[in-house]
C-alpha cells in the first residue's frame, strides 16, 4: 500500500504506526501545525503539508492508492479526492445515523446508550459513502464527551487494524448506506451554548457533558447560564430531587455546588465562574 493520511490526533499516528510496521509506504501527511501527526511524520522525515490541497501537487504523480483521512476537519477538495485512490474516513459516529460534526456530542445530548463509529468510503456527500468498518460503542450514565471520544479511539483504532488486515488479503466489503435512516448534525446546530431552566434537569446534565471536551480543546464553547442576573460558565451539572421552586430559582449555595430549579427537578452545579 501507497497512502496518504490526513488528520491531526494522536488516532492518526497510531494508524499510520499500524500501516508503516505492516510494510506499507506513507507518502505523505497534510495536517495542521503543532498537531500530533505533523510532529510525528517530521520525526520520520515523511513530507507534511498544512493544507490538503498541496498533496495533489506532491504526491499526484507517486500513485497512491489510499487515502485516510482520520480525525480531519476540513472538507477535502475534490481534486484530492479526484486521485486515482481510495479515499476512507473515519467517522466517530454510527452512520447513517449522526453524520456531520461533533457527533458524540449529539449523542449523549441525545440520551443515547449505544453509539458507534465508522470507516467509510469518501464521496462528494459529506459521511455518505460506503461502509468498510464499524463498531459499537456504549455510552454510560457518566460519559462526558471527552471519555466518549476515548472510547471511540480505541474502536476506531481496532477496527481500522481488522480493515488493514482486510484490504493486505483483498477481502475487504462495501455496504451501502440506506440513506433514508441518515441523521445530519451541522456546526450551525450548536449556535448557543446557553442553558434553558426551563429544560429538565437531566437534559441539563446531559448538556454539560456533550460540552465536557477537557482536557482536549472545546471546539464548540462552555455551557452558560444565567443566575440571578448574571451570565456564568458551568464547568457541570447534576441532577437531583426537585425543590418544586420555579425554574431558575437558586435554592442553595454551598462552597463546592449551586443547587437551581429545571423545569422538571434540580440541579447541582458545578465549577460556576463568571462569564467573560
């Protein structure tokens, strides 16, 4: 195999480790600055580019005859995926299902318990194409999105390993996505980052933990709230037994938690500074 890898988290230098320790060549890497696969491919003197685009140009005329793109988030040009190669994606989410962007987030918000991730076949709709691989991934009661994200790592890392093993014996299969089950989550869904008392209180906690991204960087922003006149971040928020106060209401401050009414039981919040 002849690939190319594009992506920026420590998930793609595993698999490029995978790829290069079961004998294949990596031409080359697009990935951002200061991001883990660039400081990985410098160190192996593999040439690395920023922007995807400049693969054409460098690696066009080598022939590649895979491309991954792996924890990438910029759409891919379409002279990139116009090479004659393979293009796979993964995908941190159970396609059809929960296409587009921060996918476990949306899960969780959603009070999902089983998710799952994908390794598909890139075409010009976005999280459309062809299934290679996938995996099941629980979700419990206290997934935040960061552990969320751990988990689907290692799914991911695994089942990239079986698909490896997959295309080296020419045994690899392509399912068809039923579109008709697709679900789509654009960045434009996550405009606010506002917390309504009027929602209850386990929508709240969910809330807080579909945003919960540290210690990796929040790409989406810190739940806020608004208490007694004033806007605050929330760093977490828990549900407990209803006051039956109004929505909003502050029913008790401690040192650690500010306990406030939902619009159907409390919660707990936690890690409450102001906003800046």
């Amino acid at each position: 195999m002849r690939a190319i890898v594009i992506g920026e988290t420590a998930l793609s230098v595993q698999c490029a480790q995978l790829m290069r320790r079961c004998g294949h060549e990596i031409l080359a890497v697009s990935s951002p600055a200061e991001a883990p696969l660039k400081e990985w491919a410098t160190g192996c003197g593999i040439p690395c580019v920023t922007e995807p685009i400049e693969l054409v140009e460098l690696v066009g005329q080598a022939n590649p005859n895979y491309l991954f793109s792996i924890v990438n988030y910029q759409v891919l040009p379409r002279e990139l995926l116009a090479l004659p190669c393979v293009a796979v994606n993964y995908h941190d989410g159970p396609l059809p299902r929960y296409a587009g962007v921060y996918a476990t987030s949306w899960a969780i918000l959603n009070g999902e318990t089983r998710h799952g991730i994908t390794w598909h076949i890139m075409i010009d709709k976005i999280d459309a194409g062809d299934i290679l691989k996938q995996a099941p991934v629980a979700i419990a009661d206290g997934d935040t999105v960061h552990t969320l994200n751990m988990k689907c790592y290692l799914a991911a890392f695994r089942a990239f390993g079986a698909l490896l093993q997959e295309i080296e014996s020419g045994a690899e299969s392509r399912v068809q996505q039923d579109l008709s089950l697709r679900t789509y989550f654009g960045r434009s869904k996550w405009a606010s980052t506002s917390i309504s008392w009027d929602w209850t209180a386990q929508k709240i906690g969910r809330f807080c933990r579909a945003l919960a991204f540290e210690p990796a960087p929040n790409p989406i922003g810190t739940p806020t709230g608004v208490i007694n006149g004033s806007t605050v971040h929330i760093r977490s928020a828990v549900p407990c037994a209803g006051s039956g106060k109004p929505p909003g209401t502050v029913v008790e401050v401690t040192a650690n938690s500010i306990q406030v009414a939902t619009g159907e039981g409390d919660v707990y919040l936690y890690g409450v500074g102001p906003s800046s």
